[in-house]
C-alpha cells in the first residue's frame, strides 16, 4: 500500500486556493449599491447601517481576506 504524505506548504497552498475561490464568490455575490449616477454627481447618499445578509457577507468578507493574508504570511515561513 502505499500513502502520500503532504508537506506543509502544499497543504498551506490548497488552503490558500480555497479561501481565494471563496473571497471571490463572497465579493461576487454582494451587490453592489450605487451605478455611474455617483459617478457625475447624482447620488444622494446617505448612512445606513447594514442588516441581515449584507452584514454577513461584509463579515464573511473580512473573515476570509485575514485567513487569505495569514496564510500568505504563513506560506512564506515553510
């Protein structure tokens, strides 16, 4: 029989890849709230605070980019 062992840098670098797939997924889904009316001076903004899943995706957004940037600086340990 016989057993593949992984290294700790490929098992660093699958995890980055799926944590990457996943940022991108989570940024894609957000919407986005303003158009190219901001763009020439026509949005009337105002503050809001975000609620149900927009705050989710927001979270999961920032959760996910830190597990992105310490697994980088991890990576470039091993």
């Amino acid at each position: 029989m016989m057993y593949y062992v992984l290294r700790m840098e490929q098992v660093i670098f699958l995890f980055q890849i799926v944590i990457a797939g996943l940022l991108i997924l989570v940024i894609l889904v957000q919407q986005k709230g303003t158009g190219l009316g901001g763009t020439f001076g026509g949005d009337i903004s105002f503050y809001r605070t975000k609620r149900g899943a927009e705050k989710l995706f927001f979270n999961l957004t920032l959760l996910l980019s830190g597990m992105f940037i310490i697994s980088s600086l991890v990576g470039l340990i091993y």
